[in-house]
C-alpha cells in the first residue's frame, strides 16, 4: 500500500495555496466562466471496500469505464484511499498482485496522520481550483491525476473528477 499526499488546508478549514513565485495562472480560466465541479456532471462515485477482491474492482471499472475507484471503510464509509485501474493492470501483468488478492493489497491509501492536510474538493469548488489541484500547485508540483468530490465535511464521496473529465469539458465549451 501507498500513502498520497493530501493538500494544505488554513486553520479556517479553506484551501491555502503555498506562497509560489509566481502565481498559477488558468490556462482555461476564459472557458470556465463561473463554472464549477458541479458543471463537469461527474458520474455518481462507486467505492468498494478493502476486503473486495481486485476482480470485482476490475469488473466495476470496466462496466462503468472508470479509471479510479474509491475504498472505504465498510463499517463507518469513511474513506480510506483509492485503486487506479491502469495501475492494477500493470499489478496484474506483472504479477505483483492476483484477482482474488483483497484490494487492500494494491489501494493507494490517503495519510491521516496531518488531518489538516487536505483539500476539500466539492460540488462547489470553482474549476479554476481544481485545474491548479490536478497541477499540483499546493503540492510543491506533484501533479494530480484525479480528484475526489466529497460533500464539505468530508463525510460522503460523491464522486472523482479526472483531468480528461475537465479537458472534455473545455473542448464543449466556446471560447
């Protein structure tokens, strides 16, 4: 299992963007126009939990084309990390892992060890923050391939908006 690094937030309970050189700058910001997460339609989340076996998380994503699930606590739902389809492949073609093998073998698990370090990622939020959360702008870089939406405290997973998800809906919107 894999730890990822989650984002600053201010004491406020707001995202804080570290003090860069030189500011992010939207490259689609003319685009967005008001829009938000909301504004991507992002399909309902599906989350398994860490006891599934990686066949059933395979068969979920390809029935649904997703690329990234979510894993949860079975019990309370809280959410514990993530499988990257593309990943689990590569796992799989490698033998790393089998398809009976529990999903907690081959998840990435979220820290929870700085529960202040996390970017709250909604309906709400504007797209402009989520374009500088998938180019890691509040991690020093690290790029991100996908973002999960969750209600404001954190309590339900909504849904995972990828960086295709916001490219598709720049494509559909005039310039």
């Amino acid at each position: 299992m894999t730890d990822i690094m989650a984002q600053p937030m201010t004491t406020e309970g707001s995202p804080s963007i570290p003090e860069l050189q030189q500011p992010f700058v939207s490259k689609w910001a003319s685009r967005y126009r008001g829009a938000t997460v909301e504004d991507l339609d992002p399909p309902a989340a599906l989350s398994l939990n860490p006891s599934d076996p990686i066949s059933l998380a395979l068969l979920s994503a390809f029935e649904r084309d997703y690329t990234h699930l979510t894993i949860v606590d079975s019990q309370t739902r809280a959410l514990l990390g993530y499988i990257s389809i593309p990943q689990l492949q590569a796992r799989l073609e490698r033998g790393e892992v089998k398809p009976e093998d529990e999903v907690r073998t081959a998840m990435m698990r979220f820290r929870r060890k700085d529960a202040a370090k996390y970017q709250v990622i909604t309906m709400e939020t504007p797209l402009e923050e989520l374009e500088a959360f998938f180019a890691g702008v509040a991690t020093a870089g690290q790029k991100q391939d996908f973002a999960v939406i969750t209600d404001e405290n954190r309590r339900f997973v909504l849904g995972v908006a990828t960086v295709a998800d916001l490219e598709e809906f720049v494509k559909r919107r005039p310039a």
